[in-house]
DNA sequence: CATAAATTACCGTAAACACGGTATTTCTTA
DNA sequence: TAAGAAATACCGTGTTTACGGTAATTTATG
C-alpha cells in the first residue's frame, strides 16, 4: 500500500524479461511500489485516470506502434509533475539528444545494475536529473563541440568583419557606403575580398558561412 | 603504495576543512590512492613532473589566482590522459557551461556525500562521465532551451522551405528552377511570397532568419 | 626604415535581384 | 463539394550584385 513516502512507478517496457527484472526491483525496493505496467504507450495511456497516477515513468525507448520519445510529451500532458526516465539498450546520440529534447528527466542504460537504477530513481525525485555516465558524457561532448568550432580563427580584417556585419544585415553596398563615410567602391572592393577569404560568391553564402563560423 | 589497480588523485582546494576530509576520503578508500595535493592552480602546476601523475584531479572551481576552469585546459595539456571533476558549492549555469565547455569530465557538488563522489570517481574511471542530479537537470535543460525555441511554427509551405534553402545556399533562380523542374516565374513568385512572410527584403536577411530560426 | 598588410578609390558590364501586377491549376479540408 | 491554401506560370523594370582590372595611401611590423 502506498504511504505518504512511497512512490509510484509505472514501467512501460516490451520485453517481458526485463520488464520482469524491473517489477520485482521496484516491488522489493522500499520506497517504490508498482502503479502500473504496460507493454506499450498505448496500453499505458490507456490506464490513465484509471490507475493510481505515477510519480515516475520508466520506459523503453525502441517501443513498437508509439515511439517512447513521442510519449514523453503525452505523459507530461496527463501527468504533470511525472519524472520519466528513459531506459534502453542503445546509448546512441541521436536518441539520447531526442529523448532530452522531449523532456525525459532521466536516461539510463539497461545494463546498469538494479542498485544503479534505484539510486538514480532516488536522486530524481530528490530533485535532480539522472544520466547514465556514458549518456553524461556524450551529453557533455554535445556541449563542448560548438564551443570547440568557435575558436577558428577569423581571417578577416577589422574593416572586413564591419563589412561583412552590413552585408549580412542586408544592406545595399552605397548604404554601406554612406553609413562609413567611405566611397562605394571601397566597399565594393572590402566585399571582393571577403568573398575571396570565405569562398564564397554571394550574399546568402557570406551570411551562411559568417553565422555559422561565428565570424561576426 | 599504488598498485596496478590503484588510481592516483590530486586534491586542488583551498578550504582547508573540505580539503582534508577529501584527503581522509581518498585515503580511505579501496583502489585510490592521494598523489598530490595542494591549495592553489599554480601550486599544483609546480608538482608537475616532480610528483606522481595525476590520474584524476578533484578542483574547486572557485580558487584564488588561476581560476578552476582556466586551470583544466592546462592539466589537460600536461597530464594528457587525467580525468578531471570539478567540486563546488555553486550549482550556478554559467560555470557548470564553462567548466564543461573547458573539457571538465565531471562536476559534483560539494553537499554530495562522500560515498558519492567515490562511487562517481569509480564510474568516471569506467569511461563515463559523471554529474551530480541537480547539475544534470541544468545541463539537461540548457540542451532542451534551443529546441523550445525551435517549436516556432514555421510559417513557410513545404514547397517554400525547399525553395528557401537552396536560395540560402545563394542558388540564383534560374539554376532553382532547373533543379525543381519549375519555371523561373515560379520561383520568383515563391521568393516574394517567403520574403513577405518572414518580412526580409533580400538574401542576406533571409539567410539569417532562416538559419536563426531554424526555418531550414 | 623598408616591406607587407590594410584601407582607400575608380571603371565597366553582364547577370541577378526585388517586386509590382495578374492568373490558372492542384491540393486540402471544413 | 465548395472555399481557401498552395503551387504553378508570365511580364516588365529599375536596382543591385559580382567581379574583372588598376592603383594610391595609410598602417602595422620586423
């Protein structure tokens, strides 16, 4: 019977053996006891309002018929304040970033140890998120690879970043002009060169590459 | 003595109290053994070479002198393969970003308990990294805030998102019309409507809007 | 101080753009 | 099925771009 300090868990999880290895982990765990289960978003959606509400959802990711990262919006619809923890087999970036994206407050690897998961189930609902430490890293190495592109260094001249800085604005190269107090051929002849230092010969290619190496 | 199994940690803290219980911690546990430790950057710097490689550096990050974070490029360089995790009290966004960003391997907090950050070390040794839940949660949403923002609706029809990269690539409407099969008179009209839409009068603003906001 | 780099300036031209208007056909979807 | 959205197509025109060449002056920098 749940207390007031004991939480309820749905698990949604097609394969049947691990989804057995999870109940008796909850069911033996204090602290936790079983809402739900379900076999697919689908049955698990079906239960709502019925079943006792949950506190936390773990979930497989690779679900037939409704994908789990497609229901982690659905379930934080029904349920509010629900923590749902992603578990799977795979620790591939894409999903992991998806999964994030979705809201998932928690990402574990199947192969974690019982213990593993059940601490990290507690640290959740002490208010923190949860990543397995290879999903911790591969998150991390998402956020170090822009801040690491950043540092080209940019071969353009003062005059050209100011330049260029217009020219992507969408200026005309006489707006330029006037606003620089130079001659439209200066600006004229500013603009070549950048082109030439980008490689690039357009005004869509200069502001694509500007934005996108931070050069301005 | 270090055995085969036994990993070397630095301790580079200034508060004295903290940084003794780390001290006793380490020293303490089963498969780690205390290096070098030392109250500043630069003092642990001056170790180099003279004391046992760090195969984990546990930093404060709000140190005297050199910063924790200026400091994890320089281990990096010095002790090519150290893990480094940074403690500190703050939980504050930026220098989690920073530290990350700097190549930190792992971040805990001070307030965790010992048989955490051990049981972290042990994980980051593993190949993982390895973050305290509240850092988690921020990390988690900082990944999730571009995404949100991506959720603008995209006012453009298919057929105009299409059109609209390939004049971000600085296509003329001539060779759109060629790789679309369409008529130039087509193209051009789609140009018109999508500037209207996003309310740019040229390429330049196009290719802004557009890689700004996620359009393409 | 000498040399290179950066900034300034001018000319000409084919190509492309931006934008006005108008109009038919083909989806969608209420 | 009827109405609206989307995609298609054509015309004309003044403006702007992209880029070729050439060159003087100013500003670092070794």
């Amino acid at each position: 019977m749940p207390t007031e300090n004991t939480h309820t868990i749905w698990i949604v999880e097609d394969d049947p053996i691990f989804k057995e290895s999870l109940e008796d982990l909850i069911t033996m765990t204090d602290g936790f006891h079983l809402g739900h289960t379900a076999n697919s978003v689908e049955k698990a959606i079906q239960a709502f309002g019925i079943k006792e509400n949950p506190d936390i959802i773990l979930e497989d990711i690779g679900l037939p018929g409704l994908s789990g990262i497609e229901a982690i919006s659905i379930y934080k619809k029904l349920f509010p304040n629900v923590l749902i923890v992603i578990l799977t087999i795979f620790d591939d970036d894409e999903r992991v970033f998806e999964a994030i994206k979705a809201g998932a407050d928690g990402y574990l690897l199947k192969r974690a140890p019982g213990s593993e998961i059940i601490h990290n189930l507690q640290q959740l609902i002490q208010g923190g998120a949860t990543l397995s430490p290879p999903i911790a890293k591969k998150v991390m190495n998402m956020l170090v690879k822009p801040s690491q592109q950043k540092t080209i260094k940019n071969p353009l001249t003062k005059r050209e970043v100011i330049i260029t800085k217009y020219l992507v604005d969408g200026l005309t190269i006489n707006e330029i002009a006037d606003k620089l107090v130079i001659s439209k051929h200066t600006v004229d002849t500013h603009t070549k060169n950048i082109y030439k230092k980008l490689h690039v010969h357009n005004r869509s290619n200069l502001a694509t590459v500007a934005i996108k190496k931070g050069l301005i």
